[in-house]
C-alpha cells in the first residue's frame, strides 16, 4: 500500500500531461499527441524541478506503462506484417548495431574515454539505451561513474535523434512504412524513444520502427557475451568480469506470444483490435509524458562540451550509416 502511494504522485501527473497531450494534438494534428506530451513533460519536470516525490510514479510510467504498451500490440500486428521485414530487415539490424557499435567504440577512443566508457556508449546506443548499459555494467565491471556519465550521454543523444529522425524518414524515404521503421527502431536509443519518435510520422511506422527495435533488444544477449571477451583479450582478469544472466524482457516475449496468437487461434474483431489499440496508444502517450519528466536539461548541459560533442558525433554517424544500409538493403 505504501508503495502504490508512492507511484501515484508521478503517475497522476504523467496522465495529466498525455491528456492535455491529446486536447492540444487536436488542434495541432501535424505535431501530434506524443511530441506534444513529451514536450510539456520536458517544459512541467523541469519548471518544478525534477522533484523526489515523482521519481517513482515517472519511472514507472515510463518504463511498465510502455512494456504493456508494446506488449498489446502484438494482438494488433501478424506474422505476416513482421515477415515484411525479411531476411534484408535483420541483415539491416545486425550491420547497423554492428557499425554502430564499432563507430562509438571508434569515435570514443579519438576522443581520449576508456574501454569501459567506450563499450558502455556501445551498448547504450546500438541496443538499447540505459537497459542495456544497466546489463553490461557488471558484466565488464565497469565503475559507477562511467555508468551515470554513459547513460546521460544516451539520453542526450536519444533524445536529439528522437526529435530529428521523423523530418529525416520524411526527407530520405518519404515515411515510407518499412525505410521510416527501419531508420527510427534500427537507431533511436531507448524503446521509450523509438516509441515516441515513430508516433510523429504514423501509426504504421510505429507498429514497424517497434518491431526492428525489438530485434535489438533480443540481440543484446550476443553484444554482453561479445563485450566480456573483449574485456579478457584488453588483459583484464576474467575473475574480476562477473558473470550475468541475460533474460529477455518479459514484453518482448508477450509481444510475440501475441502476434502468434493473432494470427493463428485468437481473431479480433474490428471493434476489438480498435479497443486495443486506443489502449495502448493511451499507454504510450502517458509514457511519454513520463519520458518527458524525467529529462533533467540542467544535468545534461551540466557534463560539459566534450561529453555532449561524443554524444552528438555518434547520432550523426548513426544517421549516415543507417540512410546507406537502407538503401543498399531495403530497397
């Protein structure tokens, strides 16, 4: 009961913002409700100042409100439509976390970070934001200040990305389903981001950007093991790497149980899947307003010049690499 008192405060103020969201997107239907959510969390979290008392009701919204989020859609999407990435889409996704990944670790090294600063920035930006940063932490016993630097650097980027890649999918691909999908779930940071991002170009664009995104996060399990040998051949001992145990987020499998499922034994109605999918869009927006809160603009201005530069050199390589690997590959 406790606890439950203590998520309110955070989670009433998110569904606040995603509802003034909605009324404002009517009148401005060209920025749209997720943008407009996020914008005022941004404008709201940080006029009161990041206050404790929401902390926990914020996090929650943002990460448990979007996992039933994207965990609903699978009773929307088929096989058939994930199918429409192809064998090309995955060879997209591998490449792209691969040069991504490889570029950050790159791009670190010129700029004087560390090995584990570098392969934290690796993971944060080829997987999946601060998630994937949070698994490979003990895994290459990286220090606590690597981490909190790394995930701020994330956010940052992850955020710039969120706000830029839908004017790129509509100037590149013509928000194109699958190109516009593939260039936002292929690269954006966090799922919060990949969410939040692909809502401002269309609903399909999302349902797809989602799916590529997800396909990362699987392939998070193979980037750990990767990182931990990179760790024992850079003369670290292997009785300081501890071991850890990958599970693959509890979403992501009902996601797909889901999907399955529609398109095997479950068949929704019309009225049905729309039911479905204004309640995950509900979800969504008030995950996003909660994304919103939670950007501290003071702290991210606060790491200096050259953490922001590395942040910002790595989205614009992100960027290049993806708009050629599209069009080689998803053509």
């Amino acid at each position: 009961m406790q606890k439950s008192k203590k998520l309110l405060p955070g989670i009433i103020l998110s569904i606040m913002i995603s509802i003034v969201a909605q009324l404002v997107g009517r009148f401005l239907p060209t920025l749209g409700s997720a943008l407009i959510a996020i914008l005022l969390g941004i404008i709201v979290g940080n006029m009161i100042g990041h206050q404790e008392y929401l902390d926990k009701g914020t996090k929650f919204s943002e990460s448990k409100l979007l996992e039933i989020a994207i965990a609903l859609t699978g009773l929307t999407l088929s096989l058939q439509s994930i199918s429409q990435i192809g064998i090309s889409g995955v060879l997209y996704v591998v490449l792209q976390m691969s040069v991504t990944i490889l570029g950050v670790i790159l791009i670190g090294k010129r700029m004087g970070y560390s090995l584990d600063f570098r392969l934290l920035m690796g993971a944060g930006n080829g997987v999946c934001g601060s998630s994937a940063i949070a698994t490979v932490v003990p895994v290459i016993s990286a220090s606590e200040k690597n981490k909190g630097l790394s995930i701020t650097i994330v956010n940052l980027t992850g955020t710039v990305l969120m706000l830029i890649a839908p004017i790129l999918s509509g100037y590149w691909f013509h928000d194109s389903i699958i190109k516009s999908g593939a260039l936002i779930g292929g690269n954006l940071q966090s799922v919060g981001q990949v969410v939040a991002s692909a809502k401002m170009v269309s609903d399909p664009v999302t349902e797809m950007a989602t799916v590529f995104k997800l396909l990362r996060v699987v392939l998070l399990v193979v980037v750990v093991l990767v990182f931990s040998k990179i760790k024992n051949v850079s003369g670290v001992e292997q009785s300081s790497i501890k071991r850890q145990r990958i599970n693959i987020p509890w979403f992501i499998m009902v996601f797909f149980i889901l999907c399955v499922a529609s398109s095997t034994v479950i068949h929704l109605s019309d009225e049905w899947v729309q039911i479905v999918k204004w309640l995950s869009n509900q979800f969504e927006i008030i995950a996003l307003a909660a994304i919103g809160l939670r950007v501290n603009i003071h702290y991210l201005l606060k790491e200096g010049p050259k953490a922001m530069l590395y942040g910002l050199t790595v989205a614009v390589f992100q960027m290049m690499t993806a708009y050629v690997l599209i069009r080689l590959l998803l053509p």
